[in-house]
C-alpha cells in the first residue's frame, strides 16, 4: 500500500520528495491510532526512499498524514480499488498501512502498480481482447480507455524507489538471485497485520506480476518463512513465463526517465538545497527530484543551540542550565517532525526540557575505588550532570563535574583528601552534598 497511497500521492503533491526526511519514532499525537514498525525498533529521520526500501511503517504512515484522507484515498480509486467502502475507508488512517475494511483482489493490487510502469497511467486490465462470430464478424473487441493518474515524473521517481526494493538490502533484495534472466525490475514487499498476508509485486518495462500467499481463512503464516515463499514462488512463475516467451518477460530497455526530472543535494528535514548547519548535522542528500518540485533556496530552518542529553534523548537545554553540563547542537522547526521527541541524529534537538519541580536529593553510594569516585545514578528524570567537590576544613573546592551525557558515574581524583558529590538538574539545582569519602593512596 506505501507506494499507491502515501509516497506517490506525497509526491505528486509536492510534500515529499525521495531525498526527504520522515521521522521514524513513535506516533503519539493522532487520536485512536498507534501503529508500530515492524520488530518495535526505529531509526529515527529516515529518508522517504530508506523507508521504502526498507518497508518502515512510521514514516509511511507520516507521509499519508500530510494528505488529507479523501485527497490520498482519490488516488486507489483512479487507479481500480473498486472494494472501498466510502466513509469507513475513506477516512481511515490505518488504511496507509494496509489496512483496507474488505481488503484487494491480487488482480486490482498489482493492475494498481501497473499506473507507474505505465507512466502514471492507470489502464484497466482485461481478459478477452475479441470475440469473433462464425460468419468472421467482430461480436465485440476491447477498447483500452486509460485514466491520468499521476504526472511521468512521479511515477518515475515511486519507480526508482521501488528498485531499491530488490537490491542493496531492501526487503525483497533475495529475488534477484532466484531468476534465470536479468531485467529492469521494482517491486514491493507487504505483510499485514498478524503476518495474515504475504504479498510481492514486480514490474519491468513491460510485465506487472503480483503474487499473494495466506489461507482462506485469517491465520497466521510461519513468521521465519512467510517473505521468502512468497518471493520464492513470485520468481518460479515469473522464470516459467520467461521460458514461453523471453522478449516479453525480460525487456532489454530500462525504464525509460522523463524530461522534468534533476539530481539536487538537498537538506532532507526541509527539501531545500542544503546549508552549512545542514551538513554539520549530517542532514545532507543527495536524490532525484521532480523539477517542478526541485528546491531554489537554502535551508534556513536550522539554528545552533545548546542540548541536553536526559535518559537517552536529547531536549533544548534552558536559559539556567550550567553549560558545563550541555552540548552544541543544532535545532528545526519543521511541523511534520515536531510530534515529540527523539534522539534522532546525534546533535540535534527539537523539544525543550522540563524541570520536575524538585530540588534533587542527595546522590547516593559514592564510593572510593583504585583513585576513581563513584556513586549512583540519581533517581531524579532531569539530571543534567554531577559536581565533584573537595573538603579542606571549611573550604569546599569544585574538582570536576561530570555530564549525564558522559555515560560514567566516576570520576579521578586529583589527589588524596575527603571529596563528596552533588546533582544538578536541568534548571541549575544542585543538591545538597552526598556522604563526604576519603581518599588516602
């Protein structure tokens, strides 16, 4: 479903483009929908042509969001879903996953596909080309009537995404190796919910082949096996076709690029040419674009900043926070990523930290080990980092301090002497001072 209603209605409409970043992280803001990645794992900014490769359901679902539900859903009626049932799939969200109230014959999903190798398009498929009567008069001959769905440059793009699809890694990079001929080949993996359906698609320039394996009933297929035999029977038809008619099956042209279609360099949190700050960020791609959609300007959503690093995400640091304890960085405001935090690239931050309200307690456990302080993580959510001090009588000298973002909860001490350990939270608040340790060599 990714490639029909979220990234090729996305990109005929100018949202996304290949090069562009989606957030791969928990959707926490939509009412009554949650969907989940595969595995429960996430990457965090991804490409819109990674996340195909790789099938992620987040940013997809990311990429259906910036549509609204009847403008994307448009687009499967144009291209022959015929089983939509208006109001309930039309305005369902889960549907950019799959998740369709009466589901698709193989027939309308791969006829679907079919729109991008057609140049985006959609002609129906048919079964009976002529009937001839016994007198040698045509009774009846099909006429092709086709529908503009989508303009040649996206199809093309969706296209070259697709043959990610097959290589380097991406989901179904196995079917390569199981045919007996080479040709110009995109496709898409599917896995519905409960591992119910197993589904391949593969196109070259002149064949559309789909292939659907599960039972009659809802059931579960083998989770270690369900891709492979899916793809595994996808290519003995498709080798068989290959044995009755080559020139058909395995077309020496590639799928041929239209005019109106540029490599740009890009910053992909924004789609526009890429800025200093964006390379320092790590942000920087390079990709195809539609040039109706290609950038002019430059990248000016991000700005430096100072972070902090808080149980393994990274939030704005505040006016108050003690430098010390925080990082530079670089920060965005971007809307379709600003659905909560997460720790996406190192050095970026999108969502200032919250103080808790509390002057923390004491830090606890500090021990003395091998000239090395040690002491316990605080129990506190908004500790930013700790202050190592040394007693001499009443004076009380800082000796060094350690960030949270460090990783360690020790730290060497400079010399012999009696040495205690405060918490400094996210505002400045430090607390009153641990049990004082000695250190005697």
């Amino acid at each position: 479903m990714k490639p029909l209603l979220d990234y090729a209605p996305a990109m005929e409409l100018g949202k996304l483009q290949p090069g562009m970043m989606l957030m791969d992280s928990p959707l926490t803001d939509v009412k009554d929908w949650t969907p989940k990645n595969y595995g429960g794992t996430h990457r965090g900014l991804v490409t819109v042509r990674e996340a195909l490769k790789d099938s992620i359901n987040l940013p997809a679902a990311r990429a259906f969001l910036l549509m609204e539900p009847y403008e994307a859903t448009a687009y499967l009626e144009k291209m022959g879903f015929t089983s939509l049932i208006h109001g309930a799939d039309r305005y369902n969200k889960a549907m950019s996953l799959g998740a369709l109230t009466r589901g698709v014959t193989v027939e309308e999903n791969t006829n679907a596909f079919t729109t991008f190798a057609n140049g985006g398009q959609f002609i129906d498929a048919y079964l009976i080309d002529k009937i001839i009567g016994h007198d040698g008069e045509v009774v009846y001959e099909h006429e092709a009537v086709s529908d503009d769905v989508f303009t040649p440059q996206t199809a093309y793009l969706t296209l070259d995404m697709m043959r990610d699809v097959l290589y380097d890694g991406g989901t179904a990079s196995r079917v390569p190796n199981y045919l007996n001929f080479k040709a110009d080949w995109a496709g898409k993996t599917g896995t519905s919910q409960d591992w119910h359906d197993s589904w391949f698609v593969g196109l070259n320039p002149n064949v559309t082949l789909g292939v659907w394996t599960g039972y009659e009933q809802p059931m579960s297929l083998d989770r270690s096996n369900y891709a492979h035999r899916t793809q595994r029977l996808w290519a003995l038809l498709i080798n068989a076709a290959y044995g009755v008619n080559k020139d058909l099956i395995a077309p020496r042209e590639r799928f041929s690029m239209p005019n109106g279609i540029v490599k740009r360099t890009i910053c992909g949190i924004s789609g526009k040419l890429a800025s200093k700050a964006c390379e320092q960020a790590g942000l920087v791609r390079t990709d195809l674009f539609n040039a109706k959609f290609a950038p002019d300007e430059e990248d000016d959503a991000l700005e430096s900043i100072r972070y902090v690093v808080l149980n393994g995400i990274n939030y704005l640091a505040l006016d108050t926070t003690p430098t010390e304890f925080t990082k530079k960085g670089l920060t965005f405001e971007i809307e379709r990523l600003q659905d909560g935090t997460f720790n996406a690239q190192d050095g970026i931050a999108t969502k200032e930290a919250q103080e808790n309200g509390k002057v923390p307690g004491p830090v606890t456990n500090v021990t003395i080990s091998n000239q090395f302080i040690i002491w316990s993580k605080h129990s506190e959510n908004d500790i930013v980092g700790y202050r190592i001090y040394q007693v001499e009588e009443d004076d009380h000298t800082l000796v060094g301090s350690v960030a949270s973002f460090a990783d360690t909860r020790s730290f060497k001490l400079p010399d012999d002497g009696n040495y205690y350990v405060t918490a400094v939270d996210v505002i400045g608040n430090e607390s009153p001072p641990s049990d004082v340790v000695s250190f005697n060599p």
